[in-house]
C-alpha cells in the first residue's frame, strides 16, 4: 500500500475521487484531510488517553518524578472504521516532545504477517522500529548496554541456528565487532524477515525466546531504561512510548485473542509505556485486560439520537470531511451530500465507501455526483452487505429496532459482537447506544423481515 500522502489530493474532477476516497490510507493531522472528530464523538474525549498515559491533556507534560515506576499499557478498543489510525496519529504527535515522550509508531500491516503472528512478533518488531528511530537520531548510548543485549541476543540466535536445518535457509550469524544500533538494527531485521518467510523457522525463533522470556524481558527492560535516560539526557524526550496499530487487521479472531489476552503476562513484562488497539470483537474481554492495563472504548461519532434528530455538529463536521476531499462543485446540491453522510451512520470509513460506490455510477461527461447516483451506490453496497445476513441475524436486528423505538437499552450478548464486527450494527458512546447500519436498513432483506 502506497502511503505518500503527497499522493493524496482533494478531487476536482470525477476521475481524482477513487484516490481521494481512500479508506485503508490513514490521514496524519498536517495533511488538508484531515478532521478533528474528538470533540463530536459523545462520551469520548481526548483527556481520557491523556490522563491515563499521565500527562497533563493540556500542556501534554509527563510527569516523570510522579511515575518512576508507572508504566502505562492502554488498550484503545473500537470499531473498524471509527478513524482510531488518524486519532492516534494526532495524540502521538502532541505527546512527541521533549516534556513528554519519545513515540514509536509500530504499523502491523507494514511490517509483519498478518496471516501468522504472535506477540514475540510484535515485540521483535518494536525493537526494530525502535532501532530505526534511535539510529536516525544518531544518539550515543553505553558500550556495557549494549554489548551485554547482543551477547544474550548471539546466545539466543545460536539456539536457534541448532534447532533449524542449514538448508531451511535461517544460519543467521552474529559477527565479532563492535556492538552498535546497526548491528542491532541488522539483527532485528533478519529476525523479523525470517518469522515472516517461514513458518518453521518462525516457531523455533518463537520458542526460543518464549522459553527465555523472563531474562528476556529484564534484557528489554535494561535496554529501554538506559535508551530513556540518554533521552533525557539529551533534551529530546522523557521516556519512550510505543504505538501498536494494525491488530484488528491479523487475519482471525484467534490471533487477535491469542495476542491480546493469552499473552497479557508477557505484555506486562515489558516495563514501557505502550498504546495498542483492541479489536472490537475482544471488548467483552476487557475485565481481564484491566487486571494489568486500561481500556478507552473509541466510538463512533453519532449523528442521529435513537429519536431520529440529527446532532448538527456532527453533521457539519462530516460535510467539512467530505469537502475537504471532494470539491463541492462535483457534487448535484449539498444534500446529496448530507444523504450519504446519514448512510454513512457516524464512520468515516463506511461514508467513504458510499461515496466511492456513488462515483462508480456517476457520468463522467456530466463531472457530478447526482443523488440518482448516490442511490444506485446505496442499493449496490446494501445487497453486498447484507448478502449473507442469517434468519437468527435477522431476529436480533428486529429485537434492536424495537429496543431502540422503547427507549431501551439491550443487555450484554455475544451473539452481538458478531454483527457489530460485520459493521452489521454500529456502536456509539459508552455501547449503550446501538443501532443498525442504515445501508443494510434499506436492503430488501431487512425491509422483508425487519421492515
């Protein structure tokens, strides 16, 4: 995926909007598509990551003497297409200061398997990316520190050279020089590249290192400790703070579990201030995650009360998405506009799909987006999403529409999350509020059984 932003420009004609339209491109704050949400998503604000990372939601400070020993692990959990990428994005780059910390963004997607992965990946893969930041900065740290993490390191990739066959191409070596954050940069990557390239060789690099995992992360910890006093030393930040993104893009919910939850201890090992995205479908799993760390649930933005009045604010502020990425001008009248954003249901995501499905129908020879165009794009997108709805599907979705025209809210049901993880339904404020997507609230399935 190509992720120069400098690609992405506001569409002036009918042939730009696809590339403007991009969902699967996360927008940084300094780009013009960028748009503040925060302050329109409900019960969420931007204090809550603030205040529980320890630092002042004002003049982004972290206060070091108060947290010595405080290390913050935060979950930030919330629905795909809720705009957590470009949240996170903006929040990394206030608190990526020399009052504050040092941050390491770490993209899932750009950098490991997605069908096959564990947290030793993860972890491998911070320690790479954390090697790539410390080498562009040119800074110094002690010879003893990090001569004493390549020798554990050399001992551990002997291990693994022992137990893996010279012709399944792993024999990586560990050269007699001066230890530096090159070698280690090197070490790292040809580590990560061979759990990436083969599946055998990545569960004996697995084993290895889960079986001296807890001298392992003492080794982390050492290293981490040292890189922060260099830091501060240096007036370039107070401690390092990483940024895992991407996990609700691994392949099946059995790795997202199995990394989330069945490797919380190994996790908590780790003594670094740590912001990871949690998958919607683990929400309900969230009392064993706050044994060791928070969780910050991550709405939607609601643009619709359960009594059918639009939030205006929200409103204006999606009509400020959409024209930052298409020139109003390609566009029938401004409620063609405000039509695709009350399908779009609250996610920026979902509403540029419809848009991307209504310039699909669009004439070119005209250069506009008609609302005959919109509608063709709307029924398009409702039959693909509600395609495979099931009988039982169809049922919670008509035990939802009463709950919501009663006022009432809906106990807890696993059965929910599997809708909610399809975008079948949408989720806002604190989960009180749910409601059905209004692209499958127009497709003949629900109209027949739900109506």
């Amino acid at each position: 995926m190509d992720t120069d932003l400098r690609f992405y420009k506001k569409a002036t004609s009918l042939d730009e909007v696809d590339n403007a339209v991009r969902f699967n491109v996360p927008i940084t704050p300094k780009h013009e598509f960028y748009t503040e949400f925060s302050d329109v998503r409900g019960d969420f604000e931007d204090r809550m990551i603030y205040k529980t990372l320890n630092v002042h939601p004002k003049t982004f400070v972290y206060n070091r003497k108060a947290n010595r020993a405080n290390k913050t692990v935060l979950f930030l959990a919330g629905m795909r297409g809720s705009g957590k990428t470009s949240e996170l994005a903006k929040i990394t780059q206030k608190l990526h200061n020399k009052d504050c910390f040092f941050c390491i963004t770490c993209n899932l997607d750009d950098g490991l398997d997605l069908n096959d992965m564990e947290y030793m990946d993860i972890l491998i893969f911070q320690l790479e990316r954390l090697f790539q930041e410390l080498e562009r900065w040119e800074l110094a740290l002690e010879q003893d520190i990090l001569a004493s993490l390549l020798d554990w390191f050399s001992e551990r990739v002997t291990e693994v050279n022992k137990s893996i066959r010279r012709e399944a191409g792993f024999e990586l070596e560990v050269k007699a020089e001066t230890p530096s954050l090159f070698s280690f940069l090197g070490l790292a990557a040809k580590l990560k590249a061979n759990i990436n390239g083969n599946k055998e060789n990545a569960e004996k690099i697995r084993t290895t290192f889960r079986s001296n995992f807890t001298e392992f992360a003492l080794k982390i910890n050492e290293f981490l400790e040292a890189v922060n006093i260099r830091l501060r030393e240096e007036k370039i930040a107070q401690e390092i703070m990483f940024v895992v993104d991407g996990l609700e893009k691994t392949a099946t919910t059995d790795i997202r579990k199995k990394i989330s939850i069945d490797e919380a201890d190994r996790i908590r090992q780790i003594r670094v201030n740590t912001i990871f995205t949690l998958p919607i479908e683990l929400m309900p799993m969230t009392q064993k995650l706050t044994q060791f760390c928070t969780v910050v649930s991550f709405p939607f933005v609601k643009i619709k009360e359960k009594n059918g009045d639009l939030v205006g604010d929200a409103m204006s502020r999606f009509e400020e998405f959409v024209y930052k990425r298409i020139d109003a001008s390609l566009f029938d009248s401004p409620e063609t506009v405000r039509k695709a954003i009350l399908f779009g249901g609250g996610s920026p995501r979902e509403l540029l799909r419809i848009l991307e499905y209504a310039n699909m129908f669009a004439d070119e020879d005209k250069n506009k987006i008609h609302l005959e165009d919109l509608d063709k794009g709307i029924k398009k997108l409702a039959a693909q999403t509600s395609q495979y709805l099931s009988t039982k599907d169809l049922e919670l979705l008509k035990v939802l529409k009463e709950a919501n025209e009663a006022g009432k809210h809906l106990a807890f049901d696993s059965e929910w999350q599997d809708l909610l993880e399809k975008l079948i339904i949408l989720e806002y404020n604190d989960g009180g509020y749910k409601r059905v997507n209004p692209i499958v609230e127009v497709s003949p399935l629900y109209q027949q059984y739900v109506g």
